[in-house]
C-alpha cells in the first residue's frame, strides 16, 4: 500500500479551509453546489458547519454566470493575490504540511500572452492588472510564493505557463495541471495539523 512507502496523514489529521463568493459555511456551500446527494451532505453536516470560507478573490469576466456575495477587493491583482498569500500564512501556523487544490469554476478560455512568459512579466503584471491574469492564476502564485504544491482541478490554463512553473522551480512546490472536474467557484487548502482540532480548520 502507498502508506508502507509514503508519510501519508490519516483522514482525521487533515483540516480543510478555503475561499468562497457566497458565504456561509461549507455546508451552505455544498448544498448550493448540488455535487453531494442529500444522505451524503447530511452525514457530514456538522463537519461542514464548523468551516467558514475566507471571502474569495473573484473576477466575474472569467466566470460569466456567478454572482458573488462576498469578494476580496483589492488595488490591483498583486494586492488580492497578497491577501490571499496572508490567508495562506496564518492558515500554516496552525499546520505542517499544506497542499491547495483548486476547485472552482472553469475559467473562459484564453491563449498564453507575453505575462505569462516569465515570472519577472507576471509580476510586473499583477502590479500593472494585466487583463490575462485570472483568479485561478493568483491562487497559484501565493500558494507557491509559500512553497505549497498547487493542483489545478479545472481546465483552466492557470499553471500551464512558463511564469509559474518557473516559480514552482524557484520555491521547490510541485504543481499538478488541468486534473480533476470543475466545481463552483471555490478553492480548498487543506492540512496536516500540527495538534488536534475539533473538525475545525
């Protein structure tokens, strides 16, 4: 088995926070999204409650049909992308070991532009609000930034561009491209805790 081979954390040790454009709790969030048939979502209820998402950086031009009821505001993206980055920070001094899944909607298409070339022009463009930034790509670069693994649960281009995978070179934090299935607008961290916590992130 992998764990014979792997440090791998038991279900109980992990703990869950993310961001959201809806409020409430996860529990609020799951039954909205209709991903969970009713018997699942009940028999984790409690669970679910107990986690309040972080307001999300959100850009409704990449996700037409989403309204948000609460959002990051910010300057420019360098200062939503920093606030999620001290999200990222005060959530890994609660725990050891992080990874961040995105998990939200997909993105509208776009082809690679010069931002995405280097990690020097992506910075520059965070500043400068580059149009070709997304929210998914903010996400990425502080989860990186912090040296947390990025895996990508969309068909976004997100990590797919030499900029972040450069940085994902830089900071030693792997990535994982355009996996996994398209949920709504959200995005999970989740952890190995560093001590015990009642089914609280």
């Amino acid at each position: 088995m992998i764990k014979d081979f792997a440090p791998i954390a038991q279900l109980d040790d992990l703990v869950f926070t993310g961001w959201d454009i809806f409020g409430g709790n996860l529990y609020d969030a799951a039954k909205t999204a209709q991903v969970l048939d009713r018997d699942q979502l009940e028999s984790m209820r409690p669970f679910l409650e107990s986690i309040e998402p972080m307001p999300a950086a959100f850009d409704q031009r990449w996700v037409k049909r989403l309204d948000p009821k609460v959002q990051k505001t910010g300057k420019n993206k360098c200062d939503l992308a920093n606030q999620i980055r001290n999200d990222i920070a005060a959530f890994k001094t609660k725990t050891d070991r992080q990874v961040m899944i995105w998990c939200g909607s997909t993105e509208i298409y776009i082809e690679q532009s010069e931002v995405h070339q280097t990690l020097e022009a992506f910075e520059k463009g965070l500043v400068d609000d580059d149009e070709n930034i997304s929210p998914s790509m903010l996400y990425a670069w502080a989860a990186l930034k912090e040296g947390i693994p990025f895996a990508n649960g969309a068909p976004n281009l997100t990590v797919d561009i030499p900029a972040l995978q450069e940085l994902s070179r830089k900071m030693s934090a792997p990535i994982v491209a355009r996996t996994s299935r398209p949920g709504r607008h959200s995005s999970r961290l989740c952890s190995r805790q560093v001590s015990r916590f009642a089914n609280s992130a």
